[in-house]
C-alpha cells in the first residue's frame, strides 16, 4: 500500500513529529497514513485477516499474564490466611499449628506452553472481523527516509542498494564471517535496514514500550501488551525463564511459529519455582537469584535460571564438529535460512504423491520432473560440505544441531534479545539499547548459539523468526503435494474466484491452478531458495506459448480485437517477450505459498498460521 504520497507524508510527519517518532506520525489523521491502510486492508482480506489474527492472539497472550497474576493473588491472600491463622494459635499457647509455604502450580506462572496454547488457538478461532495492516518497521522507515532525503539532496534513487563489500585487510570477527555467509547464500546483495533514529532523539528519558510500538524489535506487539511492562501488577508476574515481560512481534510470531519439541527444549531446565510469605518475587529485572522460604519459613539463596543459561545450556548441546567453526555454522544457518527446513526421517510425507504425480505428467501445462523426493539435507548442505565423502554420519550430526540448537535459539532469540539489550542498557544508566550496545558491525546477523546471547544484532531476531516460519511453511507444502491433501481439494481451493482475485505482485498472465502449483511442488522438491529471480529462457519459452494461447490466439483471446487487428505481428512478439520475463519477487513467492498453505491445511496435524511477515519490514 505504500506509494510515493506515503513517502512525501513521511517526509512532512518527521518535520513535525521528529526523527523516529513514528507512533505519532501514524495516528496525524492529515498524513493520511490510517486511511490508506484500512483501505488497502478492505481490498487484500487475505492481508487483513493475517493481522487481525495476529492481534487477537495478542489479547489472548495478555490474558494469559492477567490470568497468571490473579490466580499467584489468590495463592498469596490464601498464605497470608494462612500464616495469621499461625500467630493467632501461637498467640493462645499452641505450637503445633505452622504455615506451610505454598507451591506454584502451573496456572500461577506464565510459561511459553500456556502462551503458545492461547495464542495459537486465537488465531485459529478468529473470524474475519474489522482491522487494519501494520504499520512499517521502524528500521524500515528510518532507511527509506535516509534514502529519501538522498534522493532529493543528491540525486541518489530512493531504492538503491550498496552490495556488501569485507574490508580489505580488516579483522575476521564472528560477526564479519556470519555476515559474509548470510551475503553468500542470500540473492539480495543489499544491506538489511537498520536502525538509524534512536529513541533519545525524541527526548525520552526511560523505555516505555508504548512509545516503542513501531519498532518492531523493542516495541510490545500490541498497546495492551505493552501494559504489562509499566503496570502497576509489572514485577508481580512469575514467568517461566524464557517468557519475556515484553512480548514483542517477533516473540508472539515466533511462539505461534515454534514447534512443540522447540517449546519443550526451552523448558527443560526451568527451575521449581516456589511463593513466599511476603508476595511474589520481582522478575522484572531478570535477577540472577533470589531469596525464598523453605517449609519451616526459613530463607535460603537458590538460584534462579536466566535468559543467558538457557542459551549456555542450548549451545551445550551443540555437535562438537559444529562448535569452533564459525564459518560452517554460518553457512548452515544461512542455507536454512534461504531454502527451509529440509524432510527429515521422522516425516510422513518423503515424495510426490502418486496422485499428483500422474495429475503433473497428464497436464501439458505442468513441468513433469524426474526428481519426486522432498528437499533432503544432503540437498540442502551438500555445498556445505562438499569434502565430505561420508555423508551418513553429517546427517545425524545436522539433524541433531537443527532440532536441538539452532531452533531452540532461534525462538530464544525472538523471545528474549531485545529485553537482554534493554537490560545491559539500563546498567549502563541508559534506556536506549542501540546507543549503548557495540556497533552494528559488531553484531551477529545470524543466528549463531556459540557466541553470547547479547552479540545478536536485530537482524538475527528477524532472520531467527524467518527460519521457524519456513521451517513450518516447509513442513506444510510437503504435506500439501505429499498426499494429505488430495489433488481435487489443491485444485479446488487454487481455481476458487476468492484466491483467483489474489493477485497482489504477480504478473498478469500468472494462472493459480498452474503456476502455483508449480510453485509448490518446486519448493518441496528443491527448498524456498530454488525459486528463480528471474525466468531461464526455457521457462520463458513456455511463458511465451502461455500468453499467445490465452490472450492471442484462442477461441477467445482475452486482448480486444481492436488491439489484436491493429498490432503488427512484431509489436506482439515484442509486448509477449516483454511480458514473458516478468516474475513474482522472492517476498511475493512466500507470500502466496504462505497464504496457500494456511488454507489448505486448516483443521490438519501440520496447520500452518499465516503469521504476517514481520521480517519483511510490515510488507505482508
């Protein structure tokens, strides 16, 4: 929905708002910026429903913090009772009567299987109600405003990239070599954005996530999430280690994303927490220990788990052919990024079903393929590790680093980062995180379980909750053209007038029941990183046929006849080649396959939730 009024509104809103205040600018009604995007949210349902799922599984995430806080209220008033019952029997000459400290039971704490649970089911219960899109990224928007004031100051066009160049002779950091990998596997050579407006620009004096809302690193994912970091009530919940008191986009994204085995990898160390007399312990500070009350109403120091020993305990489990070579877990981050998560062992689904497989070579406007096995992790690492002549014993080694590594700190990182950075800040006497951290440069923008928790970048955040949702998205196409979903029910759903009518970034001649099919079935068979950035001249070639047979030369062509009589056959040839080598982008390929598969695997053992994309900046 973004177009160049959008730019010139963000332009005059930061004259008037101030750098970054992006809250603001999007609520002054005369920038036009909420009526543009109910508009496009009235016109992309698809979109729409996307986020207003979103935001109802945000209140339900809230709920679970009220729910958790009232029932920890309810245990405290019944302890108190408790212990004056005691001092009355104490006070009449009865010593046998004490207090017993009470337990925490699961409904008292707020943990990711409860968020997870209330969150996922919000979202899958929702129906389409009035809503609108997100705002753009903070990052996002700090970029295009630094581009567009180059743009009219020197001339430079507002979307110009600058490739990624290593400094000549300059030190190989964690963070350089994991660059240089993520530039590698990755088919756009630009820069990410990054945040350039801190928020001491706009005075404020302390980190209050309501004024954060638009960046989506820091901000809560919601006003009323937010809430629950400046209440009153704030250092009065009891969270599970991994939970954070900000519940960012990236975090509830990710808990919706996150596969149950992901969850419980999570919780495994998570300590027996107990109440005391006095109330329920401060979590808000993320304290490294506590006191509490044994059964006799004694104190005693126990040490309570924080965000940094659930990641020392993720990298413990990490292969030991993995663990000092920084560049090969860069590299296998980084495929997993571009491509998904490829079929492993334990999946039901390996190939083509034999259904689609016939459907394929019966129709001469699908590609019939000799290959019908799903995307492998030889498929997927091979480039990885080419020296390698035994491959049976690297394929336990990966799999055992993906699902016991890499994913678990992938959710980590989404979960927890931001309020790690927030947290380093504060004792340093600062509120703002990007002022007070090491340069940008410094910063992992992978994924990476053996450096420290805190040498992420929030590039890492956004590339960690890409690689769970393609590891679900993934999970779910294999599904699709696997066989739990019949041929009738794919062809069904794709030649529907609703899906039809989605034609948001796809060229005109793009046809639902063919191309996205292809899509799908080329994604299962050789990852997300196989889609083309631009047309071989073989698939031009059948582009080509496709436009004339459609609208040129069929029984019925689609062009009007004036056009077709008033052509020469040169200028058809030419408006058909032209035409033939336009593509979807990358963004708009997930996009749909995303949306696609949220469809057709609703009520199913592998639903996919299409959670909006908020690593692409707010554009999905």
């Amino acid at each position: 929905w973004w177009d160049r009024a959008c730019d010139h509104a963000l332009i005059l809103g930061t004259f008037f708002h101030g750098l970054g205040n992006y809250e603001a600018i999007r609520q002054d009604a005369e920038l036009g910026f909420t009526v543009k995007m109910r508009n496009y949210a009235n016109l992309n349902g698809a979109d729409k429903s996307a986020h207003v799922k979103f935001a109802a599984a945000a209140s339900a995430t809230k709920q679970v913090f009220d729910d958790a806080l009232s029932s920890l209220k309810i245990r405290f008033q019944e302890q108190t009772a408790m212990v004056v019952a005691a001092v009355h029997k104490a006070g009449s000459g009865d010593d046998t009567y004490s207090a017993k400290t009470q337990q925490l039971n699961e409904e008292d704490i707020v943990s990711l299987p409860r968020l997870q649970q209330a969150a996922v089911s919000a979202f899958r219960i929702t129906d389409d109600i009035d809503g609108d899109v997100a705002f753009p990224d903070a990052r996002y928007l700090d970029n295009r405003l630094e581009m567009l004031v180059d743009s009219i100051e020197e001339g430079i066009a507002a979307n110009e990239v600058v490739a990624y160049q290593h400094e000549a002779g300059a030190e190989e950091s964690v963070a350089s070599i994991n660059r240089a990998c993520l530039h590698k596997f990755m088919t756009s050579k630009g820069d990410p954005p990054k945040i350039l407006f801190a928020g001491d620009l706009l005075g404020l004096e302390k980190h209050n996530p309501r004024d954060y809302l638009s960046d989506y690193f820091v901000g809560a994912a919601s006003p009323e999430l937010a809430d629950i970091a400046i209440g009153a009530d704030s250092s009065r919940y009891e969270r599970a280690p991994s939970v954070p008191l900000v519940v960012t986009r990236f975090a509830l994204g990710a808990i919706i994303h996150a596969e149950k085995t992901i969850i419980e990898r999570l919780r495994q160390d998570e300590p027996k927490l107990k109440a005391t007399p006095e109330g329920p312990s401060n979590t808000n500070d993320d304290a490294s220990s506590k006191a509490e009350t044994d059964d006799n109403g004694m104190k005693e120091n126990v040490t309570k788990i924080t965000i940094a020993d659930v990641s020392e305990t993720i990298a413990a489990s990490c292969p030991h052919q993995l663990t000092k070579d920084v560049r090969l877990r860069g590299d296998v981050c980084a495929s997993l990024l571009k491509s998904g998560l490829p079929f492993v062992k334990d999946e039901v689904f390996c190939s083509i079903s034999e259904e689609l497989n016939t459907e394929l070579a019966g129709n001469p406007d699908l590609q019939t393929r000799s290959k019908t096995t799903f995307f492998s992790l030889k498929d997927a690492f091979k480039g990885v590790f080419r020296d390698q002549e035994n491959w049976s014993g690297i394929d336990s080694i990966l799999e055992t680093y993906l699902h016991s590594t890499l994913l678990p700190h992938c959710l980590n990182l989404c979960l927890a980062l931001a309020a790690e950075q927030v947290r380093q800040a504060r004792c340093q006497g600062n509120a703002d995180i990007y002022t007070v951290r090491p340069p940008y440069e410094r910063l992992s923008p992978l994924p990476d379980p053996m450096i420290r928790f805190h040498d992420h970048s929030e590039e890492a955040v956004s590339n960690a909750f890409a690689i769970l949702r393609r590891t679900r998205l993934m999970k779910s196409m294999r599904f699709i053209v696997g066989g739990g979903c019949s041929v009738k029910e794919i062809l069904d759903f794709l030649q529907n007038p609703s899906w039809r009518n989605q034609t948001n970034g796809v060229p005109f001649w793009w046809c639902p029941w063919i191309h996205d099919l292809e899509l799908m079935v080329q994604c299962a068979l050789h990852g997300l990183g196989s889609i083309p950035i631009a047309l071989a001249s073989e698939q031009q070639r059948m582009i080509k046929k496709h436009i004339r047979e459609i609208f040129v030369q069929g029984q019925s062509p689609v062009l009007p006849q004036a056009v077709l009589n008033s052509a020469s056959q040169e200028e058809m040839d030419h408006w058909i080649g032209e035409h033939a080598k336009q593509f979807p982008s990358a963004d708009i390929v997930e996009h749909r396959l995303a949306l696609i598969s949220s469809r057709l695997t609703a009520g199913k053992s592998v639903q996919y939730d299409s959670v909006p994309m908020f690593d692409k900046g707010g554009k999905f």
